[in-house]
C-alpha cells in the first residue's frame, strides 16, 4: 500500500468522526520493523491502530485521533516506543500530539491538510525536527491534502448554518 492508500484508512476514520459529531480528524498506525543494521524491513507494513477525533464524545482534551491511535498502537505493541512505525493522520498534528510522537519515538508522521491554526509539524512549530531534543522523525505533508481539508471545510460550514 502506498502513503495515499493508508491516509484513505485516515480519512474513513475522519468521517466517522464527523458523523459522531466530532470534528472529522482521523488516524491510523502502520508498524513495520526493520533491521537496524541492513536497514531492510523484517515484516510487511501492517495497520496496528485506528482512531478518530473523540474530544467532545469522551470529554477528553486528549482525545484527538492521533493520540488515541498512539496509545492503542503502544497496546497491540505492548510497548510505549513506536519505532518503526508511521502514524498518517489527516490534519497536522498539533503540539501534544507531535510531543506524543516525540516521546513515542516514532518513525514517521504523513499528514493530509496543514493546520494553520495549531500545526507542529512544520506549519508553526517543528518538533519533528527540533535538534534539542533526544528524538528526532521523518514527516511527509500534504498527502490527499485537498481532500482531508475539504472535510473540515464542509463540517464547520455545515456547523455555521446551523
């Protein structure tokens, strides 16, 4: 599968979450080890954990898609590092979330639409690649960019009419 299949799995996600009420962001993790010293993966890619915006649902201001997909990857992994994972999730990650992704030592973060508003992944922040810290990842944006920011488009447009 390629970066724009799994962000498709996002993107299901994201409108379960606008038809829940929620602000339509969705997440996925996909886990594939590799060997640290041929850098070959050992395995398939596989989809370890999906989620989606549950802020309003759990009353939680932790529950945003991705975070939620970290903490059931680091569960089906049994482990709080997610190397060797990627986590796709359709709108920019903000600052928890990309500190969660800092902390969890992923690998990789592939994103739909840019978050002018909160984005830490290289809109007004740059976790991912902040030398200070002890862990740094690669992220790959605007993957089915127009198509993750027209859900969000249409969901507050529809909540303004309302």
């Amino acid at each position: 599968m390629t970066d724009e299949d799994y962000m498709q799995l996002a993107i299901d996600e994201a409108r379960a979450a606008g038809e829940a009420g929620e602000v339509p962001i969705g997440a996925v993790v996909v886990y594939q080890p590799i060997d640290r010293g041929t850098r070959r993966p050992l395995a398939e890619p596989r989809v370890i954990a999906r989620a989606h915006n549950r802020r309003e649902t759990d009353r939680d201001p932790a529950g945003h898609a991705e975070f939620l997909a970290m903490e059931e990857a680091s569960r089906v992994l049994d482990a709080w590092r997610l190397t060797d994972c990627t986590v796709y999730v359709t709108l920019e990650p903000c600052i928890m979330c990309a500190g969660l992704m800092h902390q969890a030592r992923v690998s990789r973060c592939v994103y739909g639409a840019p978050d002018q508003k909160a984005g830490a992944l290289g809109t007004l922040y740059a976790i991912h690649q902040d030398e200070r810290l002890n862990h740094q990842f690669s992220v790959t944006p605007g993957v089915r960019q127009e198509e993750c920011a027209a859900l969000l488009r249409d969901f507050f447009a529809s909540r303004r009419k309302k």
